[in-house]
C-alpha cells in the first residue's frame, strides 16, 4: 500500500462516528440536574440507541474492523461523562467524589452497546458480501 501523504479516510470515519456519538449521549445527559443523575440507568435512552448504530454502521460498510469500531464508539460514552465531571468539578471540586466509578459504567455500559452493534453490522457485512458474489 503506498501512502501519498494524505491520512487515511478511515481515520476520519472514526472521529466523526465518536464526535456523534459523544454529543448524542453527551447532550442529553449533560441537561440532567446531577442530583437525579441515576447510573446506568440515565444513560438509557435515544444516545444509547445511536452508539449501536454507528458501531454497526462502521462494521456495515467496511470502515472499520469490529474491535476498532467498538472501542471508538463505545469510548464516547465515558468521554461525554469525563466531560460533565470535569466541568462540574472546576466549578465545585467535591462535586463528583465517586467520578471513577460514573466512568466504569459509563464506560461498560457504552462498550457493551458498542459490542452488539458491531456484530451487527459485522454479520450484515458478511452476509451481504457472500450474496453478492453468488
């Protein structure tokens, strides 16, 4: 493969699946109180459905292999939570005690999503390839 000094389009793929991703799950979490934020279960909800969705769809047309996909996308969830506490934290620095763990969830919670959307675009990409060559 020769490179001719332009980045690879892939890697511009994967910056604005995760850049949707981070503002589709930051957005609506972000408008939250943080005392009624409930974690995991205030992550669920339309950001949680666009991370399998742009997993699946970055395995669906080939733009990234199944692992990259969902470290990527699934990485956007806790970025958007490390947003919040870091924002929160520079106006009151005891406001997030617990912030490691908002983040562990964040972070199983966005892999997991991330997971079944990759296997779904994985196996729709398999599937469609094999159908075209019959």
């Amino acid at each position: 493969m020769q490179n001719n000094g332009q980045p690879h389009a892939g890697g511009y793929w994967l910056v604005t699946i995760f850049a949707v991703g981070f503002f589709a799950v930051g957005v609506p979490y972000w408008q939250i109180p943080y005392a009624k934020v409930s974690l995991p279960s205030t992550l669920y909800g339309p950001g949680l459905l666009v991370i399998g969705v742009l997993a699946a769809a970055a395995c669906a047309v080939g733009k990234a292999r199944i692992l990259t996909a969902i470290l990527t996308v699934g990485s956007a969830m806790p970025a958007a939570i490390l947003a919040r506490v870091e924002v929160e934290t520079a106006r009151d620095p005891t406001s997030h005690n617990l912030w490691p763990f908002e983040v562990i969830i964040a972070a199983a919670v966005g892999v997991l999503c991330s997971s079944a959307g990759a296997l779904a675009g994985s196996l729709f990409a398999r599937f469609s390839h094999r159908q075209d060559t019959v």
